[in-house]
C-alpha cells in the first residue's frame, strides 16, 4: 500500500528509534489473537470489538465446535450463532455480520478471504482496523493497525499530535513508519500498551524502553 505523502523528519527519526526499542524489548510480538486460518481471524476481529481478546479466545473454540467451516457459519441461523457469542457482547450485531461476512466468502471468493484491502472492506463488519490486521497477518502485506492502544501511544509518543481519529492516525504512521515494519511495531504497540504505557492506570513510565524519547504527551 504505497502512500504519496510528505514526511516529517524529526518524526520520521523518531519512529524509526521508536520501532528499534520496541523490536529489542518484544521480539516475538505477534497478534493476541488464536487463529489458524484467514477466516477465523477474521471472525475474531469482529468478535473482538469492544472486547478482550482473552474472552475472544476463550469462546472460539465453542463456536468453531459446531460450525466448523465458512459453510457451516454461512448456513448458521443468526439466533445460533448469536447463543454461542452473545459472551463477547454485542451478540446479536457480531451474529448477523459474521453470518453475512461468511456468506459472502462462500459465495463470491470461494470461502476464502480476499488479499485486497478494499475487498475486504466490503465485507460486513470490516473496518480499516480488521482489514490491515488481515494484510498484515494473513498475507503479510504492509499494514498499519490503528486500535486503542495504537492510537494513545502514538499520541502520548510524539509520533502524532493530538489525533484520535483511527485512519487520520493510520495516515499520519504511514508517514513515518517503513511498510515492511508496520504490521510488527503495531503489535508490539499493543504489549506496551497493555504492561507499561497503560490506560487505566498511571503509566510506568519508569520502566519504559521509551521513557527517555517520549513525549510523554497527553498524560494526567
């Protein structure tokens, strides 16, 4: 995904010592996600919205037991889908996407998941988030994945000013960020956050690989 845009120097060194630290502190990041094939990821990701991806884990092998395949979910009534994730939250809208996501797999791509990012976001339920997350892990394409933890490091880093808005931060890391890493610096952004740069809690800013380079910018 090559993008025609103007870079900023100073952050763009920034980003590049940002991504050495992080690849030496956690160098086996990878997605948090349990899959072992394009589909299931992609079920998850949408199971996963506004939800742990523990909890994702623990309930896809359920769901899996008994629709086993892109057919099976694709000729599931919504309702049984539903009893099965309803866990996740928002059972009934993750039913009904992943129901109709399948469907569509079944019937336009053979059961498999596109390799076209704009494809995939034709999808039910694929937003940019899921659909770099799917290029980056399944096919190991450029990718820039712009969740939560994505977004308040980013910011409180320096590597973006003050934007909250996932594919306006996702657009501004493609400035900075060389494509062949983004994939692996955005996972590794993810267990960061989750141990050192947290949201709930005070950041332990001094056990940071980072403390000394970051902003340190938006932090009470």
């Amino acid at each position: 995904m090559k993008k025609n845009i103007k870079e900023d120097p100073k952050k763009k060194e920034l980003a590049l010592e940002v991504i050495d630290r992080l690849k030496r502190e956690y160098p086996d990041a990878d997605c948090t996600l349990d899959y072992n094939e394009a589909w299931k990821l992609l079920v998850s990701v949408r199971l996963a919205a506004q939800c742990t991806d523990e909890r994702v884990n623990s309930i896809v092998p359920f769901l899996y037991e008994k629709f086993p395949s892109p057919q099976a979910l694709a000729e599931a009534k919504v309702e049984e889908i539903e009893e099965i994730v309803k866990p996740c939250g928002l059972g009934h809208s993750k039913a009904r996407d992943i129901n109709a996501c399948m469907r569509i797999l079944v019937e336009k791509y053979e059961g498999k998941v596109p390799d076209d990012f704009d494809e995939l976001l034709k999808l039910p339920g694929v937003g940019r988030k899921s659909a770099n997350l799917i290029m980056g892990d399944v096919f190991k394409k450029p990718a820039i994945v712009t969740d939560t933890h994505c977004i308040r490091l980013v910011n409180r880093i320096g590597l973006v000013d003050g934007i909250k808005e996932p594919k306006k931060v996702e657009m501004e890391l493609w400035k900075l960020i060389p494509p062949e890493e983004g994939n692996d610096f955005c996972h590794r952004l993810v267990i960061h956050g989750r141990a050192v740069c947290t949201a709930r809690t005070h950041p332990y800013c001094d056990r940071c690989c980072l403390a000394d380079i970051c902003g340190k910018k938006g932090i009470e």
